[in-house]
C-alpha cells in the first residue's frame, strides 16, 4: 500500500494561483516518490472568493493518487461536530477548533485531524501569502526533501549519505519534521515600523525576548527575527539532518510526521500572530530529529493588512504574540531543560506539556503590564495611525492581558481532549 500524505493550504483569502501551484507539488510527490497525496484546503475565504477556488478546482488536470479536498468553514465544522461527538467531549472545544476569529493554531490542527481521518503519515504546510522559487525555470518544491525521510530512523538518513550534525545518541529516533524557512519580505508585516523609527521597531521588536535578558542578546534577536533565510534565491540543494532550531524554519514551509501531530496540537489562540509555532519548538527540545533544508518559499504580504479595518486587527495579533511569549518563554524553558525527558520512548509526553502549560497560568502579569506600558510609548511615537492604535491598547488593557493568559489554559485542555479526537478519526 503506498503512503498517504497530506499537502494542506489553511487560507482566508483569494489564492487561485497558489492552489494551482499546491497541485503542481502535489503531482512533484507522486512522480517523484510513488505517494498518495491528499491535498487539503480548508478555506475560510467569503463566499465569493470560495467560489472562484472552486472554478481553479475544477480546472486542474487529474492526475492519478492526487485527490484534491476543499472545505469551507460550514463543512468542516459539520464533520467537526461529529469527531466531537464520537469522542464523547464537551461541544465547547468546537470553539477551540474553529473559533470565529482568525487563528493559526486552530486552522491547522484542522488539517491534523483530517488528515489522520484520511490515514495520512504526514502533513505538509504551506502558506497561501507566499509561492515557490523557481530555478532553471522549474519550481523549487520543499516536498523533494520532506519525504524522503520523516517517520524513519535518523541513522537510515545518515547511511544513505545525508549531511548530519545529529549526536549519534539520537541517531535511532525517528525523523520528525522537515523544515525550511522563506525569502523576501519580513514574516510579520512591521517594516514600515522599521522605516519610519528603527529605534522604535527595536523596542517593539525586543520585547518578545524574556525581560531579563541582556541588551546585546536582545540586540542579537531583534536583528534576526522575522527575516527568515534573508533574501539570497535558490541555487542548489543543501540539507542537514539535525534538531531543527526553529528560528530556522517557517509555518509556510514546514512537514510533520504523524507521531508528532497526533500526540500535540497547536495553540488555539485566536488573533495571535505565532501561535502556530510551538510544535518546532517541541520537536527540537525532545531531541528530535529533523531535516533542516534551504528550498525556502518566496513571502509576500496581501494588502488587506494595511487597510483601515486590517491595520489595527493585525497589530493587535502582533501585541498578543508578545503578551503570549510571558508564558510560552517559560514553558520552552522547561522543554529545554527536560530534554529526552519529554519522551516515552520515541513519542511525546502530552503530560509534560500539559504541566508546564498550566504551571505558566500562575506567573506574575506584571511583566506584561510593563510590555503593554512599552508598546504604548512606542505606538505614539510613530504618530498617525500607529497612535490611534495605541488609544485602542489603552481601552483593551485588561482584556489583552485576561486574554493572553486564558489562551493558555485553553491550550491545556486541548491536549487533554487531543487523544480522543485523534482515536474518533480512526472511525
């Protein structure tokens, strides 16, 4: 029986051209690696924008052991409300997997449990703001590097020749993630809080690292964050079997093997800009290893972010990323520091996560307080429409902060209720 895999497109938005190009991969995997693909888009688009998808869908060329699946919000919560129910949960973690506000977290453990209903080995993520590079006039597909080894030992990689840099003591865990990251535009779009104040990006910017790091440190990872692989094209294959350091790998170009999803989901933070990032950092502090690679994607940023009502909504996600990181800097501290701990044998602890998650509820929120407080100073100090959204900060104080720490407990009880859901897809 050949492997089934999941090439998914979360989207909210007009994407004709990237699911054409989607398919185009899709078609790469099979020729390439005799694969079933199930190409997944869960579309979350306005209804006529879902309709023009449909019309690209039904245009695509058949191609044998590709089997193209698109989803709007209505059907997807439809076959949700039933795994709910066949698991025996509360119907209030519907919510928790497709919230009526935008996010990150939840659309993609959508596609986990789908593509576990679907008896996929593995899900495939792409991004419907960024597109393919393209070298010698053929498309620089990341699933060339995804496939080949995820699910197996990382000692079959290094025998058939890959680069590695993997202590042999992880050597016979399994592959469990393959990662690149992308070129061009910055992957949170504030780079014109950067033209207009680069002392003011650096306050903003540095306050997603813990308060008591040391300046240069902060320094360091404000010159670093969000650039990705900077803006060099593709010229040749390059990877490396390793732990994946996650500030080496996007969301937008990113495999996971299904031993890593169907243990842990996603935050289901709604309006938080990289709550969908949290199971790199897993992977990497389990002592995992993965596939590090450079057939990064090309990023691109849709206008609907700077229009009057989508300014102040995507500002608003960027604060709550940085309100998040009070409690996720915590917890990625204790993964760090349990290491190989956080496995049963091969496969994650949800347990641990679970702990460290619910220990974080109790931290002091001073330390956002004063995050907030910097934000304020900043945004006024950019003037017109960035002062204006600081009035908004001010008016939502409490709300941010009840909200920051309430999408904690949240995600703890998603684990506890992950299990279930994944034994209902069987049926």
């Amino acid at each position: 029986m050949k492997h089934r895999i999941c090439l998914c497109l979360p989207t909210n938005r007009a994407c004709p051209t990237t699911i054409t190009a989607l398919h185009q991969e899709a078609a790469y995997a099979v020729r390439r690696f005799d694969v079933d693909v199930h190409l997944l888009i869960l579309d979350s688009a306005d209804a006529p924008t879902r309709a023009d998808h449909l019309r690209v869908i039904a245009a695509l060329p058949d191609v044998p052991q590709v089997t193209v699946h698109h989803m709007d919000e209505d059907q997807q919560r439809a076959r949700l409300r039933e795994l709910i129910a066949s698991a025996d949960l509360s119907s209030d973690l519907l919510d928790l997997l497709l919230p009526p506000a935008v996010s990150y977290g939840a659309c993609t453990n959508r596609a986990f449990l789908f593509a576990a209903a679907l008896g996929c080995r593995s899900v495939h993520r792409r991004d419907s703001d960024s597109t393919y590079q393209l070298h010698a006039g053929q498309p620089v597909f990341p699933i060339h590097h995804e496939l080949p080894w995820l699910g197996r030992p990382a000692a079959e990689a290094t025998a058939a020749g890959l680069r590695t840099d993997l202590d042999p003591a992880h050597a016979q865990r399994p592959v469990s993630l393959a990662g690149a990251s992308f070129i061009g535009e910055l992957s949170v779009d504030i780079a014109e809080i950067r033209r207009l104040d680069p002392a003011v990006y650096h306050d903003v910017v540095s306050l997603w690292a813990p308060s008591d790091w040391p300046e240069e440190r902060k320094r360091d990872l404000v010159a670093e964050s969000f650039t990705g692989a900077g803006t060099a094209p593709f010229t040749g294959d390059r990877s490396t079997l390793t732990l994946v350091d996650p500030m080496r790998v996007d969301m937008c170009n990113i495999a996971f093997d299904r031993a890593v999803y169907e243990r842990v989901p996603l935050p289901p933070a709604t309006e938080t800009i990289g709550s969908d990032y949290f199971l790199l950092h897993l992977v990497h502090d389990a002592t995992l290893p993965g596939i590090l690679h450079n057939r990064h994607i090309e990023n691109f940023h849709t206008p609907e972010r700077r229009t009057p009502t989508g300014f102040p909504a995507y500002q608003r996600r960027f604060v709550k990323f940085l309100l998040s990181m009070r409690y996720f800097h915590h917890v990625y501290d204790r993964m760090t520091a349990t290491g190989a701990a956080l496995l049963d044998g091969d496969r994650v602890r949800p347990d641990r996560i679970t702990a460290f998650l619910r220990d974080s509820t109790t931290l002091d929120p001073t330390e956002n307080i004063w995050r907030l407080d910097r934000l304020d100073t900043s945004y006024r100090k950019l003037g017109g429409r960035y002062a204006e959204f600081a009035e908004q900060l001010s008016e939502e104080r409490d709300q941010l902060l009840t909200e920051a720490a309430s999408d904690i407990t949240a995600y703890a009880d998603l684990i506890d209720a992950w299990p279930a859901l994944i034994e209902a897809t069987r049926t």
